[in-house]
C-alpha cells in the first residue's frame, strides 16, 4: 500500500514510524513531514491544511491511503475533499470534526446525547458572559470556542481570573476567530485521563488510554502547553471505567452523529475527569494526541495499518487489537521559552545514543537537518519515550534517553508520571 500522512509533529512521527512496521507499506509519504520522520518515509513540503495540493498529490501518487494527522486539516475539510476523488482517509470529515473544532458544539452533542459531562453555557456577548461567570463564582473554567493550539482554555480560580480569560477572547482578540464565541463550564475534580478508540462511523473499538502533563513545569506549574510528557495505560483508568466509558460515552456519542448525517470515522479521543460520579467528559478531540500517540503506539502488537483501514472502510466490530504487556512513557523535550516566544536553530547532539538504549525510541517534532547534523525548529521538539516492564521502568528508560541528548537549549519536565509512580 501506498501511504500519505499528514502533518509534522511527534504523533505524525509516531503515526509513520508504526506504519513503517507493516509489511502491507510498500511506499510512505508525510506532508510536511520532518527530519525525523525522513528516515521512514518521503517528505513533501506541502503544509497540512493546503487541501489543494494535498488531493493532487494524492492522486497524482495513486496513494491507497490518507492518515491525517492535527486537527487543523481535518477542520478544513481535507477528508471530505479527498472522500471527494475516491481517496481513503483516515480521518473523520469537516462536520463530524466539529467535535473538536466547537466546544459549543461538543457541549450540545453531549446534552442531547445524554453523555456526562460539567455544566456549562455558551456566550457570544462578552457582557453576559461576565455576568454568568460572576454569578457561579469561582473556580470556573473558560474555553474560547474554536481551535486555540492548545492554549484557548483557563481554569480559573478567582471571578477576576475568569474575566480575564473571557476579555483575553472576546475583547483582545488573543485567539482569533476561535475566540469569539466561550463556553463556560463549571470545573470538575477528579483525574484527568485520555482515552482513544477507532470509529468506522457505526461502531467503535477501545484502543487505549494515557495520561498527559499540560503544565510546562515540575509540579504542574507555569502556563498550559501541547503536553509535556505521557504514559500508557493509565493505571487509574481500570477495565471498568473502560466499559463505563465505552457504554455511557463512546457509543451515545457516535451514534448522535451518525444520527445528525455526521458519521465519525477515525479515532475519538475523550478527555474524561474521573469524579467521584464516574467518568464525566472534559473535551473531544477528533485525532490522535500529541505526545499520547508517542506513549501510545509503541505499546501496540498488532499491524497498525489494517486497523486504519477497516476504521476507514468499515468492519471494526469484528476487528481486534493485541497488545504488550509493557508500559510506555513520554518525555517532551521543548526549547526554553516555550510555551511563549522561543529561539530557532539550535543543534542537537545525541539522539542516536540515546536511541541506542534499549526500550528508547526518540520521536521528531520540531526538528530539521542542518549541515552540522540536527537543529531545532519548533517549541516542543523531541519526545523521548521509553518502553519497560512497568511504568517506572519506562520512566527510567524515557530519562535515560533524555540524558544522553545533547541540548543546551532546550528543556523538559523531571516528574512526568507522578500522579501514577509519587514524586521522584
């Protein structure tokens, strides 16, 4: 089979260097791509959301299958256009990504659906919105409406902090467009979890669950960020909650859409607060996480490309999916500054030693070759992920692959899987 992944971050890394595995991949593409992806696949430079050029290139290549990788090009409607051309996509089509590109949306969908999730109300009046935020008091949570990298939701937990999150969208523009409509949504307690399952459009097969780090910071401290580290399984996340989930979330959700002409087909990902009620929805995203995939896919027995295609196809409820019995962590290596303004072009040394340990495979986010061998280009970078018997043998093999990197610049958390292994 001829494949074309799009995008150029570490899960798109993750995404071609599982492909690769498959004896069914006789030719691999990745638009963009990156430096490290090249080593697994051909790179194009056609950016992710250029719909044009992505369908001629497609057809032009007679590729047999699309995996879209960041959510900005399912937005645009990439699937639906190659849908369009009889191309096979993995990859819901712009209406039933709006699962993820609308919170306002998500929120409705899980209302009619009956799917747990916080209490919440949609605003496009900057003044109401205040007057609501005011009268729930806080700690509230404000989330711009629209796609915002990551960076568009505040927990917030003075009333002040609340209206602050509400001008940063409706008055300062910080957003965009994604800004102009907010949800506001009472905040839940609980564990955070990431849960992922393959939907062909009628029915869903569970594929695994982590847990990330948002913080850019030991101890959860500093701003919000893509993720700075991940672990999968999540041991919170039992085999129970799993068919709670599946039952009570997954399953209402996909048939909702169905319902509504949507038909999802890709992988939903949920982000659930385990509370003390059972698992509530947080967000829906319509792809693969980011760094998730990277702790995510090495875990995985299976040939992953067949489960692409009959999730593209059809046929999931007669497909199944092996596993390892190791654990898989992430650490994200970033350039200082980042999640804010961050300096381009400085070398990194020592990614094949650190690949040379066993159980480490260093994934490629924002990378590029330079003459002098690797430089970065990006905010997140490297994700460093280690696979071991249990989750601290992951976590010492992750941190092993870390130490053997040569980066002055850059930086990257120490405490990744605290919540499941206590502080180190």
């Amino acid at each position: 089979m001829r494949i074309l992944v799009v995008g150029s971050g570490g899960r798109e890394h993750a995404l071609v260097w599982s492909i690769a595995a498959s004896p069914l991949a006789t030719d691999i593409f990745c638009a963009p791509g990156n430096a490290g992806i090249a080593a697994d696949a051909t790179c194009v430079p056609i950016e992710a959301t250029d719909v044009p050029a992505l369908v001629e290139f497609s057809l032009a290549e007679r590729i047999d299958l699309v995996v879209i990788g960041p959510e900005a090009a399912l937005a645009v409607g990439l699937a639906d256009a190659l849908a369009a051309e009889g191309v096979l996509a993995f990859g819901p089509s712009q209406a039933a990504a709006e699962i993820e590109s609308s919170k306002g949306f998500m929120k409705d969908l899980c209302a009619r659906a009956g799917v747990p999730t916080a209490a919440y109300k949609r605003f496009v009046d900057r003044d109401a919105a205040v007057a609501y935020a005011e009268a729930q008091g806080a700690p509230i949570v404000v989330k711009a409406d629209g796609l915002a990298a990551g960076k568009g939701v505040v927990v917030a937990e003075t009333v002040a902090d609340a209206v602050a999150a509400i001008d940063a969208c409706m008055r300062d523009d910080a957003f965009g467009a994604a800004g102009a409509e907010v949800v506001i949504e009472e905040c839940m307690t609980g564990e955070e979890i990431s849960f992922f399952a393959l939907v062909d459009g009628e029915d869903a097969l569970p594929f695994a669950s982590a847990q990330d780090h948002k913080r850019a910071f030991d101890n959860d401290e500093g701003p919000n960020t893509g993720g700075m580290g991940a672990y999968s399984p999540a041991p919170a996340f039992t085999a129970e909650l799993e068919a709670e989930t599946l039952e009570r979330i997954v399953k209402p959700v996909v048939a909702e859409l169905k319902r509504m002409g949507r038909p999802f087909k890709g992988v939903l990902f949920a982000g659930l607060m385990l509370t003390a009620d059972g698992p509530k929805v947080v967000e829906f995203n319509a792809r693969f996480g980011d760094p998730e995939a990277q702790a995510i896919l090495p875990r995985l027995r299976s040939d992953f490309l067949p489960a692409l295609v009959v999730a593209a196809e059809g046929g999931l409820k007669h497909f199944d999916l092996r596993w390892r019995a190791e654990a898989a962590m992430t650490v994200v290596m970033a350039t200082k500054g980042y999640p804010g303004p961050y300096g381009k072009g400085s070398r990194i040394g020592g990614v094949a030693a650190a690949e040379e340990i066993e159980g480490v495979t260093v994934f490629h986010a924002g990378t590029v070759a330079a003459p002098d061998g690797l430089a970065a280009c990006g905010g997140r970078v490297l994700a460093v992920t280690g696979l071991g018997a249990d989750l601290k043998d992951a976590r010492d093999r992750a941190y092993a692959g870390v130490a053997a990197i040569d980066w002055p610049e850059g930086f990257w958390r120490t405490d990744i899987g605290w919540r499941a292994l206590g502080r180190a």
